[in-house]
C-alpha cells in the first residue's frame, strides 16, 4: 500500500515551491504534454529527500508502491521526477525487484530527462546482479521501444573502472545503424564516459566500427581524447 502522507507532502511542497515563470519556459524547453512547476531539479530533490524522512517507508513494498503511485498519477512533471529520487530510499537500494519499476519509468516516460534519470539506478542494479541485468540489458538493446534501448546504452554510466566493456559493446552494436538521435547520442555518451577509463579500449572500438558509427556518435566518443 502506498505511502498517502508522503505523497501528499511532497505534493504540497512542490506546489509551494512552483515558479510560474520559469514552468512556462521549462515546458517548452521539455517539449512537454504534461505540465510543470517550474521547480529545480535540486530543489525537487531536497523537497523528496525532506518528506521521506518526515514520512519514511517501512518497507520495500510501501516504497514501491509509493513511487508507482506518485508515478503514475502526476500531475506536473516534479512529480515524476520525485518518484524518481525515491527509488534511491534505503528499502529500494540494490532490489532486483525494482527493475520492473525503473522499465514502467522508461517505457511511460518516454522522454530522455525521466529515463536518464533512473539510468544510476539500473547501473547500481548491474553491479549487484551482474548475471541477470546482462541478460535483461542486452535483450532491452533489441527491443522495439526506442527508449528501452537508451536505457540499455547509457546503463553503465558512471560504472567507470567497473564496466563490463563487453556488455558495453552487445548493447551498442544492434543500435550502431539506428537514425534516432537520441540513440546515437547515447551510443556517444556512453563511450566518452567509458572513455575517462579505458580510453585505448574506446579508441579501438570507434576504429573497429568507423563505418558503421554514426559522425555524431564518432565525435562524441573521441571528444575528450587527443588526436593521434
């Protein structure tokens, strides 16, 4: 059952914190259907982080189905983005259960700031349960949902010297001829951030694939190294 307190004190302080002007200016720039406050990220942040320690979950289930529920029934985006920083609660932290979650996140979400937002989670996932997030990663690179496989390529960021760089190629290569710019700049993304610890790995990997690699791709992955 879901946490009613907490999802109506984070409500309330959202709308207490809303900012009008810059709501107008933040929708456009989303590009989004659903309205906004015009509430900073940090300061949504620092709203959630408040009210959950006000009003904590006692378990993983009351948190689960807390952060569903605030989900799914948003009004304004802050509200998603407040679901969001509540998987980060102590009775989610490494829950292989929360993977349906953080897919329901990315698949209704469907816009990069909501499902780059749950991409540290699903990476902390990966380095708790190796095994059964490569095989859901590398089925997700496949998978008809643009923004599933997004979230397949961008799942290892931050992993840094903990990157499985094999698992980082399976999910890059079926998505290497896909015209989506939002993949392709994933693809980039990924291997830049790779980049800061392997960079001869990144190196060979854009050469092995040079053709195939899209320029905006190519040029994001060799942003940051010198040329030879």
């Amino acid at each position: 059952m879901a946490n009613d307190e907490l999802i109506a004190g984070i409500r309330t302080r959202l709308k207490a914190a809303a900012d009008p002007v810059r709501a107008a200016g933040s929708r456009a720039y989303m590009k989004s259907d659903m309205p906004t406050l015009g509430v900073r990220v940090p300061e949504v942040r620092k709203i959630t982080n408040g009210a959950a320690g006000q009003w904590p979950c006692g378990s993983f289930e009351e948190l689960s189905d807390t952060v569903l529920e605030l989900w799914r029934s948003a009004a304004f985006r802050e509200e998603r983005y407040a679901a969001i920083d509540l998987t980060g609660a102590r009775p989610a932290r490494g829950r292989l259960e929360m993977l349906p979650v953080y897919e329901e996140i990315i698949r209704t979400g469907a816009w990069w700031d909501l499902v780059d937002g749950v991409a540290h989670r699903i990476c902390d996932l990966l380095q708790a349960h190796r095994p059964e997030l490569g095989r859901v990663l590398r089925s997700w690179s496949s998978d008809p949902d643009m923004w599933v496989r997004r979230a397949a390529i961008t799942a290892q960021l931050g992993a840094k010297s903990a990157t499985d760089p094999g698992l980082l190629a399976s999910v890059i290569e079926p998505n290497l001829a896909d015209r989506e710019f939002f993949i392709r700049k994933a693809i980039g993304w990924a291997l830049r951030e790779y980049a800061k610890t392997d960079a001869d790995w990144v190196r060979q990997f854009v050469a092995r694939h040079d053709t195939a690699l899209s320029p905006l791709s190519r040029r994001e992955a060799l942003r940051n190294l010198p040329v030879r």
